[in-house]
C-alpha cells in the first residue's frame, strides 16, 4: 500500500512539473521575413524553444544572462543546446542551413520585440557576430 501511494505521489508530481514547464513557455510570433519563412511563431522557456512545425531543441543549461549585440552589452539569455542538432523546420529549411546548432541565445530587441541568434561554435558566444543566424519576434502581449 505505501509503495502504491509513493508511485502514485511521484507521479502526480512528474505530471504537474510536465505541466508546470510547459504552460511556462512564452510565446513570440515571427516578424522578421526569415523568422516567417524558417521558424514560424516560436514557444520559448529556460528548458527549450518549440517551432511552430513542433520540432525543438532543448537546452542543458543557461550558461550567460548578457551577449554583446551591436557592439554593446545587452541583457538577454544565452543557452547551451543539450544535443545540438539543425532541425528541418519550414519548407525545408534549416536554422543555420549547414552545422548543428550548439547554443541560442535571446535579447530584447526594444519595442516589443525579441531577437533569437543562433550559433554552431564549440565555445560559447560571446557577441551576436559570431551566429549563422538571427531571427525576429514580437513578444506576447
């Protein structure tokens, strides 16, 4: 009986953390002319970022909480990719066209906008620069 009510206990709390993370995840839907014929309207969260074809990526840990975009030091959010891979999304294209995608990072790009670079290096970014691509988002209102 008490092994029955610790499976059913852990269970409930798997379910409700499954839950919890993905009613977690914002939404941002493409602006940018690359962000609409690549990526579609994305679903990002500290665990990982959804496509709109479903296809994901899911992140290891976040390893900076600031990039260098522009020239100038920005908060944003800079992710290692877990296994890293370049998803086949819309229309058959790809984030970076060629190499798999190693960390992704984000910053607001002002007016209610979110960029989203992407890189393939085997050192973490520290600079917009050094992506294969950048994307953008308006954010959820």
């Amino acid at each position: 009986m008490r092994t029955t009510l610790i499976t059913v206990f852990l269970a409930a709390i798997s379910s409700a953390a499954c839950l919890s993370s993905a009613m977690a995840a914002d939404h941002y839907s493409a602006s940018s002319n690359t962000a609409m014929s690549i990526t579609g309207d994305v679903d990002i969260d500290d665990a990982g970022i959804t496509f709109e074809n479903g296809k994901e990526l899911t992140f290891s840990d976040l390893i900076a909480d600031s990039l260098v975009v522009d020239g100038k030091r920005v908060p944003g959010s800079v992710y290692r990719v877990a296994q890293p891979f370049d998803p086949e999304l819309k229309n058959g294209n790809r984030l970076c066209g060629t190499g798999k995608v190693t960390y992704l990072a984000t910053w607001s790009d002002g007016d209610g906008s979110t960029a989203i670079a992407v890189f393939t290096g085997s050192r973490p970014p520290r600079s917009d620069d050094e992506s294969c691509a950048t994307y953008s988002y308006q954010d959820q209102e």
